[in-house]
C-alpha cells in the first residue's frame, strides 16, 4: 500500500490552491457556537476578498466588492468594507 501513496514535496506543494481560515476562529470562544460550514465560508469569502483587494475592485464608498457566481448566467455582488 505504501507504493500506492504519492508524498507531496515542495515542488508540488505550488500546484495546490488553499482556503485561508484564521485560526482565531478555531480557538477563540467567541466564535465557539460557529458551525464548520460557517467557518468554511468565512475562508471562501476571504479568499474572493483578496482577490478583489488585489484587483482594486472598489466602489465610490471605498466598499470592496466581488463577484459569486451562483448558478450559470448569474452573477451577484457582495460589499465588504
């Protein structure tokens, strides 16, 4: 079974996309009553969040905003500040 398993080594580990959760989410109880799909949420967004950080997706109001793509054709927007 060994033969079977393919280690990842740091050449392959660029090849992967991550989610990035903070932690604080995990260990402080303030957000103890979030649920796992809650908190999996939060990285998603984050992740577009940086994405429109990185584009300078801004409104007038200096509100980010991005695109969620919920079903083909359709397009919503979300504000952050």
């Amino acid at each position: 079974m060994e033969k079977d398993f393919k280690f990842i080594n740091q050449k392959d580990i660029y090849q992967y996309k991550f989610y990035m959760i903070p932690k604080e989410l995990f260990v402080n109880e303030r957000y103890v009553s979030l649920s796992p799909a809650a908190i999996l949420l939060y990285g998603i967004l984050l992740d577009r969040l940086t994405l429109s950080i990185k584009n300078n997706w801004v409104d007038k109001k200096r509100k980010y905003l991005f695109n969620i793509y919920k079903k083909r054709n359709r397009k919503h927007t979300a504000y952050f500040r």
